[in-house]
C-alpha cells in the first residue's frame, strides 16, 4: 500500500513539474506574465533546469529548441526513477 503511494506522489511531481514547464515556455511568448506571482514561482524553480539544455543547445534563430529537450529529458528521468522506486521497494 504504502509502495503504491510513493509511486503515485512521484508520479505527481514529474507532472506538476511537466505542466510548470509547460507554463513557463508559454509565458516566455508573453513578457508581462512575469510581473505575475505565481509565475514568478514556476520561474524560479523551471528556470535552472531549462537553462542547463539553453547551455548546450543554441537558439535556431527564433526557435529555441532546448526546451524540447528538457521535455524527452525529464521523461527520461521519470522512467527512470520510476523503475529504481520499483526495483528497491518490491
């Protein structure tokens, strides 16, 4: 029961954190969102993990491709923890 319950808060986290990033690149399109507190917050916490795919992947013009990356990479990162949870807990 309780191993059911780990996997399901894990499982809440990666998507809150999905749909903070997925929030944070829309409002990257309108700069005014920022003076919004609750986009401060996803800011503040989205902000140093797209930043390590903005370092390594350059902008293609106006197309900022890193933050695709960050998206394939924290699925990755789910699966991830994901299977150590049910490799150590079982």
């Amino acid at each position: 029961m309780i191993v059911l319950t780990i996997i399901k808060l894990v499982n809440v986290f990666f998507q809150v954190y999905r749909l903070m990033l997925f929030a944070r690149i829309l409002a990257s399109w309108v700069p005014q969102a920022n003076e919004y507190r609750l986009m401060q917050f996803v800011s503040y916490y989205t902000d140093p993990y797209l930043n390590l795919f903005r370092r390594f992947i350059p902008p293609l013009g106006m197309l900022d491709l890193s933050p695709i990356v960050a998206f394939l990479s924290l699925s990755f990162l789910q699966d991830m923890v994901m299977s150590l949870l049910l490799f150590f807990l079982h």
